[in-house]
C-alpha cells in the first residue's frame, strides 16, 4: 500500500475511533460540549472549517482516483479476457483488487468525515437544548413558588381587611390575581417548553441509533470486505508459490 492509502487508512481508523467515542451512551451531551469549548479547541476553531474543506478535497480526489484506476483495470480485463499470460493476469487482478480496495477505504472515509461532523453538530444541539430545558423548569419552579406566596399573601390580607378599606382590598386584590394570572402563563409556556425538549430528546436520541446501526452496517461491510482481500492475497500467494 503507498503512502498516500495508508494515510488514508489511518484517517479512515481514527474517525471509526472517533464514532465509537461520539455514540458511547454513558458520556453526556454536556461533557462533550465542554471538551468542544475547550481553549485548545477554540484556539483552532477559526481554522477548523478549513482543515475540514483540505481533508474533504483530498478524499475526493483520492476517491475519483480510485474510480478511475477500478474503471481501467476493468475494461483492461473485459478485453484481454480471452487470452494473456497467467502472471500477466494474475497482475492484473492483483491490481483491479487494490483499486477496489481504494475504492472502499476512500469511500469510507469520506462518508465517515461527513457523519462525524453530523455527530458534532447533533451533541453541540443536544447540550444547549438540555441547558435550555434545565432553565426552563428552573423558572416554572420559582414561578410556580412565586405563585404559591402570591396565594398566601392574598390570603393573608383577606383576612386583616377592614370593612373601611373593602374598595382598596379589591383593587389590590384584582392586581394579584393578574400577576398570578400571568405567572400560571409562565408556567404553562415553560411546560411546553420541557415538552418540546423532550420531543427534541427523542428525535435525537433516533437519529443516535440510526447512525449507530449505520456504522454497525459498515462495520459488518468492512470485516466482510477484509475477510475477501485475506482470501483473495491468499489465494494470490497459493497461485504464485505454484
């Protein structure tokens, strides 16, 4: 393999690496948002973007590369199919098979660059909604007491009213009730803001599963694509020894 694949394929094992690490279910949204807000990470994060565009330009060029070369030793095989040395094939194949491999590792890679910049934006998505619900049901909780002292107070001075001052209970007693009004609202549009977290909770967490079964799926293809080329250098070596 030149050096330019094995690079490659070094890349293609880290971001598998970095998949695993993204999906494991026992570190948080909010842990991984504080390693995302790190100072080493912001220091890079004006040149992130363009590390990502370099690193995805390069694997499409590798990956059009690979097309071509499997494209060529292709056709070069359809049509000397009807004749040619053993060994000649036998290059030839060796070949296509290497261009093959290419293929895949290219392909990967560049499938898994985009997953795990999806990943990242997802888990940075995650943590503000989970900040966000928390302050929500935060505030529903101090409305929610507001409310009850509100009540208490009302009470309260129901009861040490004076026949004399009935008409200034009322009005004080009609402002309470307003701002009581307005905080069960509160607490009603925080109520619906927990409900939406969870909604977006939920959609989340099946976009985490989905991506995760995805991965398990190319995991398969890759040990799969692996056990073939095994077979196919040993069967390659069998041959030449003979």
């Amino acid at each position: 393999m030149s050096v330019q694949w094995t690079l490659v394929a070094c890349f293609l094992y880290a971001e598998i690496a970095l998949v695993v690490l993204l999906i494991l279910p026992f570190i948080s949204a909010k842990t991984w948002q504080k390693f995302f807000k790190s100072r080493f990470l912001r220091s890079i994060e004006s040149q992130a973007n363009l590390y990502f565009m370099v690193f995805i330009v390069i694997l499409v060029l590798l990956f059009i590369d690979s097309v071509r070369e499997m494209s060529k030793y292709t056709s070069d095989k359809i049509q000397d199919s009807g004749h040619g040395h053993l060994d000649a094939e036998m290059q030839h194949s060796m070949k296509l098979f290497r261009a093959q491999r290419n293929f895949y590792i290219a392909g990967f890679a560049l499938f898994l660059c985009l997953v795990v910049r999806r990943l990242v934006v997802l888990i940075g998505t995650q943590a503000q909604l989970e900040a966000q619900a928390e302050a929500s049901i935060k505030q529903a909780k101090g409305a929610s007491q507001h409310s009850r002292q509100l009540l208490e107070q009302l009470s309260t001075s129901q009861s040490r009213d004076n026949l004399n001052n009935e008409n200034e209970g009322n009005k004080k007693i009609e402002k309470q009730e307003n701002e009581l009004r307005k905080l069960r609202e509160d607490l009603a549009t925080a109520k619906e803001d927990a409900v939406k977290y969870r909604v977006n909770c939920d959609a989340m967490r099946k976009q985490a599963e989905s991506v995760s079964e995805e991965y398990d799926r190319l995991r398969v293809e890759h040990e799969r694509l692996q056990r073939d080329f095994e077979r196919q250098s040993n069967s390659g070596d069998h041959k030449k020894d003979k």
